[in-house]
C-alpha cells in the first residue's frame, strides 16, 4: 500500500468518529468500542486501504463503485444515520470537511485497454 494521504486519513477519522457516537449510543460501550463496532471500524478502514480514488475520492455515499458488502453497507447506514447529525456538535471540523468532501463529483474509472 503506498503512503496514506490527508485525505484518506481524514476519512477513516470520520467514520471512526460516527462509529464512536453510534456504539456509545446503541451499545452503551465506555471508551472502547464493542467487537461488532471494532469489526465494522477495521472493514471501513480497510476498504479505504483499498478505494482506488485515494486522495481524488468523494465520499464513499456518493462513489460510483460500492466496493462494501451488502450487509456491512447497512450496517454504515445505520450508523452515518444516527452519527452524522450528532457530528456537528461532537466533532464540527470532521462534519464539516465531510460536508465539503460530499460535494466533490465522483471520478470514474477508465476502462482498461487490452
């Protein structure tokens, strides 16, 4: 894996955040986040690891290519859903920046030549 950007490391910044506030709410954690939410942390960081935008990415909700699986997908939703409007007021630069990130129109990937 080459060198991880600004970009990438504010958005596993992000989701690590709303997976926080979403444990913390749902699953009454302290500090530490329950193995289900571990679980769903390290798969969201490693689909990153992986998203062949890197620094160029949307964010995942609006990329072209869902590279999650089905079920971890729900399981984001359901916690960008709770956590997103909460971001505000716990985390107002990572909400913010996201909200920026959000606006930037997917790339596409060029088709590979033979």
């Amino acid at each position: 894996m080459a060198a991880e950007g600004p970009r990438v490391r504010r958005e596993k910044n992000t989701i690590e955040a709303m997976i926080r506030i979403y444990c913390k709410n749902h699953h009454e954690s302290k500090g530490e986040l329950c193995p289900e939410c571990s679980e769903l942390l390290e798969y969201a960081k490693t689909r990153l690891d992986k998203c062949p935008f890197q620094e160029n990415k949307s964010t995942c909700g609006k990329c072209l290519i869902h590279c999650y699986q089905p079920q971890m997908r729900e399981k984001v939703k359901k916690v960008m859903k709770h956590s997103g409007p909460r971001m505000l007021l716990h985390h107002p630069l990572l909400a913010i920046q996201h909200v920026i990130d959000g606006r930037k129109k997917p790339e596409k990937i060029a088709k590979k030549t033979r």
